[in-house]
C-alpha cells in the first residue's frame, strides 16, 4: 500500500541530526573510544585518549561541535519503493534539512561552490546524497558529515585480479601509513573491494556508517577485518599519530561483485569521532 511522506519531514529530521551528530559522539564510537583508552599501552597515549574523552564531554556539555571541522554533509536515504513523497523535491528537502542545521546549530559552514574559484556558500549544501530504493514502505536516513583531514587521505587501488587478497591486505595497510596523523587517529577504516572505480569507493564510505565491532556476515570478510584491524595497530602510528597500540578502532569492509579483469579497492578514512547517525521514518 502507498504510503504518502511530506518532504517537510525528510528536513526536519536531517537538520535535528545534522546538529546531534556534530554535537554529541555516537554511542559505539563512545564505547570504542572508552575501550581503547583502557587498552592503550602507551602512557602518552593513554593521555591523548584522555583528552579526546574530556574534549567530548565538553562539548555535550556546552553544546559546541567535538571538532572545529563540522564536515561535508554525507546523506544515505534508503526509500522503500511503496513510499510516495509530496510537497516539493526530495534533493531540495535534503539540502534544506542540511541549511537549517548548520545554521540553527551554529556549525562551521565548509563548502564551496565551485571547486577552483572556491566562494563558500556559506551554508555548508550541496550535500553529497546518495539514493538506493528498497522494498517496504519507510525511509531510512544515514547523516555521515565528513571532515577533510581524513577524507583526502582516501585511496582507490585498481589491482589486477592476481594481486588478490594479499594485494588488498598490502593496499590498505599503505593508506593508513601514508595517512599518518593527518586523518586524526585513532581511526575507523572504510573499505569497499570489487565493484567498479566508483562503486568501491562509495562502499568503502558507507562502511564507515557501520556500527563499531558489528563484523561483516561473510566469515572470510570478517576475519579480514580483524587481521587488519591488528596489522595497523601494530604500525605504531597511535592516538594523534604520537604513537601507541591504538591506531584504528574499527576497519569495516563491503564487497561486491566485480568484472574478471579487475579488483577495485577503495579506502576511506575517518578520525576519531567518526560522525553518523541513523534514523527511520
């Protein structure tokens, strides 16, 4: 049966968590964070974690961003193929949603309209919205901002099939280490293989859309995950690239089929804080 869904709604619900998600960490990057503050076995970096902690916890008191950089809003909508939407177009709800936000919520205003005379819009939209339809009669809204220190530090890898997982593990762990500090570690890894050039990578930001410590259903993926995952805590790199046991909390991997002649690899890295929020309506 169709069911009738009035845009105003799509932009009030991205403007609440446009400002929640710069506000306040979400509650399994929380868990992650505390944990590894606990693991840590360098002092120095125990104290970086600690830091990090006290930095959120001021913000949610306070109500300022836990971080300067409030990010290019990143927006999933997954629309069930029974929903019927009214009152204006869904792309200007999105980004009406991200204008009421950013500017209600006093948040750092980071686009640019055109990318080489770069004039700011000066209400952080365009967003980057990606759609998928999918059966049943709801919405579901992912909200990612994402910061740029971690985003330029993005790779995709086009590997010859015979490369094989062995070439993934290789091109993977080479991003995080040619990232270093600059992605804001520790860390949470997107990772999209197969595919094509630009189906791997929007798999590999969705990735990180993924709660902390939810694994991959696919057993060989999983344990992928956790092998890098103590690869790159063994680089060294640590909590603000000031070295430690803790580079990545999490490193989250999606696959898709791709053509004999190719293995696409993308990697997406996020900082600390990992922004997302998920809501349905």
């Amino acid at each position: 049966m169709l069911r009738t869904i009035n845009v105003e709604e799509i932009t009030e619900n991205i403007k609440e968590m446009c400002i929640e998600v710069n506000h306040f960490l979400s509650p399994d990057m929380k868990a992650a964070l505390e944990k590894a503050g606990r693991e840590e076995e360098s002092p120095l970096g125990r104290q970086i974690l600690a830091q990090l902690e006290e930095n959120l916890k001021i913000a949610g008191e306070d109500m300022i961003p836990i971080c300067q950089d409030t990010g290019m809003a990143v927006i999933f909508l997954e629309v069930g193929q029974d929903v019927h939407f009214e009152g204006g177009l869904l792309e200007d709800a999105v980004n009406e949603g991200v204008r009421q936000g950013y500017q209600e919520g006093y948040l750092r205003k980071s686009v640019v309209k055109d990318p080489l005379i770069r004039e700011n819009t000066k209400d952080n939209t365009p967003a980057i919205l990606h759609t998928k339809i999918v059966k049943g009669d709801k919405v579901k809204i992912k909200v990612a901002p994402k910061g740029f220190g971690s985003e330029n530090m993005s790779r995709v890898f086009m590997l010859k099939p015979a490369q094989g997982i062995e070439g993934v593990k290789e091109a993977v762990l080479s991003a995080v280490e040619d990232a270093g500090s600059n992605a804001c570690p520790p860390m949470v890894v997107g990772v999209g293989i197969g595919g094509t050039f630009e189906k791997c990578a929007l798999m590999a930001k969705e990735a990180l859309t993924r709660e902390v410590g939810v694994h991959s259903n696919i057993p060989y993926i999983e344990e992928l995950e956790k092998e890098l995952l103590e690869k790159i805590n063994r680089l060294g790199i640590g909590p603000g690239g000031l070295g430690g046991t803790t580079t990545a909390l999490a490193v989250n991997i999606d696959t898709y089929p791709t053509h004999i002649a190719g293995l696409p690899v993308a990697v997406n890295i996020c900082c600390h804080v990992n922004r997302h929020i998920v809501r349905e309506i």
